[in-house]
C-alpha cells in the first residue's frame, strides 16, 4: 500500500511502498479516508520533533485521522463504522497511565504517538489499532472528522483549566486565543459555540485582508495585532481576561499572559517552544500570580474521553466555519501541497479514499 513518509535524513515527505498491516487480535484494520497535516507534522519533518520506530528508516506520518472500519476483528465495531483514532500507545507493556485511561498524563519514555513518536502514524491507506483506541463518529462527519484530533487537545486544555479554578464559583467570561492557526481558531469556535464565552478575543501577526481574520471576526471575536498590542498590553487596551489559551509556542507568550489575566484567572499553555534564555522580572510576575490568584497550566495530548466530547463538538460547528477553515483536501498525487505552509493555508488534509455508505 501507498504511504506517507519521512525517511531517515530526509527533509521532506515522500510516497513510500510498504505493507499493508493485518490486525492483531483486539484490533481493527481500517481504511483510511483522511489524514489532517498541521505544525506538528512540519517539525517532525524538520527533525525538531519525535523520533523514528526502531530499525525502521522511515516514519509514517499523520496522527489526525479518521477512517472506516475494513475488518472489525474481535473488537465492538462493525464494517463500515466512521472512526478516528486517538495517537498515543504503550511503548511495548502497557503501564500505569494507559491502564488507567489516561495516556496523555504519561512523562516521556512511557508513551509512543502515532505518527510523531515511536511509531508509525495514519498517513496511509490502511492502519491498524486496537479498538479501544477507536472512537466512533458520526457519518455525516466523515468529510471534517481529521478536526477532531486538535479539537480534543483543545477541549482538555480547556477541562484542565477549569479544573485549576474548581475551587471556587468561577463563571468565566472573557478569552484571548493566543495564535491564529488551525488550533487556535478551532479553539475560538470551541469557545464560543461549546463553552458559551460571551467575549472572545484571539492574537496573531497578519495583515489585512487575511482569511484568518475573516473567520475569527465571522466568529464575534475581536482580532488582536500582537505588533500593536502585545500580550502583556491586552488587559488595557481591551480588557483582563478570565482565560488566555497559547498556542504560539512562543516562549515569553507564557510570562505575558499573566499580565494579560484577571484575577482569578487561568492561562493554559500548548505550544512546546525550543530552549529560549531572556529575562522576566520574576518576582513582580510570582507576586502577581499569588495576590490575585491567578494560574498556569500546560497540556499535550488527550484522551478518549476528550475524543469523545470533541465529537459532540464537532457537531455544533456550522458549515462556513469548517469551510473557511479546511482550505485544502489534496489527493496521493499532489499530496505535497497539503504541506506548503503560506499566508492562504489554514488547514489542510491528504485523502485517501472517500466515504461511500454501506
């Protein structure tokens, strides 16, 4: 079968023939539909980013997939069932962590990720997984359901900061999205049409017109020019924010968002930066975060469970949005063009093959 790929020393993807894989007991073998690409794919490939299966030369890229079941073996699904496939495994003996549903909690060395990490990804015609790393999805979502990956990172990041506030009546109001990506703007529908924020604000570094833009104003949100306000500025030039949510990978984001929080507010970062020395006035930010009892939080990852709410999710989102957002589904033939990165590409996705009802 056709796959996508990075091989060893390679700087770029490429169309590798390798064999089609046969379920293990537990497993399901399925036929995929489509493989989203996003930042994380571009650093794998650059080689800041994951690691290689052992002995093998290359890595199967993709871990935003969804498919349909060719062969359910023993496993609670049937031919024909739309799915999308969670991307962390056990690295060999399960442990503590996947035994208890929580995969997205294990430290490094105890996990592999498909497609990024230790093993092979979706980016094929076919892969294989156990099925309780299978979640179900509704048919109609067969086009748009490679959106539910980032958007289960998304709504743990947004559990585990609610979580940091469970202490107290917290009603959330205001939210500034840091990063207008794929990620952040699903993030700012997510808010908006899951979460109920009344006011929504998101960050990036674009001229207008710009399609990203478009849809963050489409979404009633307010567009933030980081070259004229900065993060740690957001609180007065606009207002205090009960959550900021990063998505930047840019390193000082995660200090000037406590500037930019209300008290009592709560900053979840996502964005995995590479080693950055600067200064920080550390004392006046720790102080801050005491008096006013504001909080940080990181987050990778996510589990079934938020697999499964991201489903739902992805439900409510209204047609325009994910057609604005998904702005290029590219065949085996120009497979290439799913991974330009340029000023028109929000998100895109390779296809495999297409849905047909059974």
């Amino acid at each position: 079968m056709n796959a996508i790929a990075v091989e060893r020393g390679g700087e770029r993807p490429v169309v590798v023939d390798t064999a089609r894989p046969t379920p293990a007991p537990g497993e399901a073998l399925v036929r995929t539909l489509r493989v989203g690409v996003d930042g994380t794919d571009q650093e794998v490939i650059a080689g800041g980013h994951g690691g290689f299966p052992t002995d093998a030369d290359h890595l199967i890229l993709g871990h935003e997939a969804v498919g349909v079941v060719e062969d359910a073996g023993d496993t609670r699904f049937s031919p024909g069932d739309v799915v999308v496939p969670t991307v962390r495994r056990p690295p060999g003996e399960s442990n503590e962590y996947f035994d208890r549903g929580e995969p997205d909690m294990a430290p490094s060395g105890e996990y592999y990720e498909r497609g990024i990490e230790g093993a092979h990804g979706f980016m094929s015609e076919y892969f294989t997984s156990p099925g309780e790393y299978l979640v179900s999805l509704p048919r109609e979502l067969a086009d748009v359901g490679f959106l539910v990956e980032p958007l289960s990172v998304a709504e743990k990041a947004i559990e585990l900061a609610a979580a940091a506030r469970s202490s107290f009546d917290w009603a959330p109001e205001s939210a500034l999205v840091l990063g207008n990506g794929s990620l952040g703007l699903l993030t700012l529908a997510l808010l908006r049409d899951r979460h109920d924020y009344e006011r929504l604000y998101c960050l990036g570094r674009r001229d207008r017109p710009d399609p990203t833009i478009d849809i963050i104003e489409e979404l009633g949100a307010t567009y933030v020019d980081s070259r004229e306000t900065p993060v740690e500025a957001v609180a007065d030039a606009h207002e205090p924010m009960d959550l900021v949510y990063e998505a930047t990978g840019y390193a000082k984001h995660a200090f000037a968002t406590i500037e930019a929080l209300a008290p009592n507010g709560v900053g979840a970062l996502l964005g995995v930066p590479e080693p950055w020395e600067f200064e920080i006035d550390g004392g006046r930010l720790h102080r801050e975060m005491v008096l006013e009892n504001k909080a940080l939080v990181g987050s990778v990852n996510s589990n079934v469970r938020h697999f499964e709410a991201a489903v739902e999710a992805l439900g409510t989102l209204p047609e325009w949005f994910c057609d604005a957002l998904v702005t290029g589904v590219y065949g085996l033939g120009d497979f290439e063009s799913a991974f330009v990165d340029d000023d028109t590409t929000i998100k895109t996705a390779v296809q495999f093959s297409a849905y047909e009802e059974r």
